[in-house]
C-alpha cells in the first residue's frame, strides 16, 4: 500500500505510555502516518521536573499543532478516562472540522 497517507493525531494522558505507543504500532501498521505526544510526562515522573507549568503551556499549544497537521485524532480514553487537556484537544479538534476517534468507544465524549 504505497500512496496517500492518512494522519491521525494521538491524543490522551500520558499516564497511558503502554496504550500510546500500542496503538502508534497498530495504526503505523495499517499504513496511517501516527503523530504522537514528545514525551510522557505522568507516566514518567516528569512533572514539577522537566516539565513546569510554564513548558505544560507550550507542550498543550505544540500538540494543538500537531491536531492540525493531522486528518484526524484518535483519543486514548482508557477506562473512560479524559483529562482536561485532553477535552480542550477534543473541542479544539471539533472546532477545527476534524475526525475524532476513540480507543474505548462505549466512553464517547
């Protein structure tokens, strides 16, 4: 399958590395170039470390980027869970037109 590509954003809490680069694996399969988070920062300890309140705002505003190099997002919503910056990718994907999928259906936001 060689041809044009559909992009689809990850999106979720980093507390779900294990589900992030699963599904990336998954969907790198089927032939979907995947954009991801840069790190982990709750699955890796990061906060109040690396990542202050202050690179919390940029990493929120370059994945909102990424939303928008992308035809669609896929939402890790383990458990149902959805965090707040993961509602505000939500609404700025919907206000942007995009596609939105998630890993646990039966969670629809």
């Amino acid at each position: 399958m060689v041809g044009k590509y559909k992009v689809v954003t990850l999106c979720g809490s980093t507390k779900f590395k294990e589900d992030f680069i699963r599904v990336q694996k998954e969907l790198s399969l089927k032939g979907i170039i995947v954009i991801s988070v840069g790190l982990f920062g709750h699955a890796d300890g990061e906060f109040g470390t690396i990542i202050t309140d202050e690179t919390k705002v940029m990493l929120d505003d370059m994945h909102k980027r990424k939303i928008d190099m992308a035809d669609e997002i896929y939402v890790i919503n383990k458990d149902g869970y959805i965090g707040s910056s993961t509602r505000s990718e939500i609404q700025y994907a919907k206000d942007t037109g995009k596609k939105i999928k998630y890993m646990e259906e039966s969670y629809f936001v």
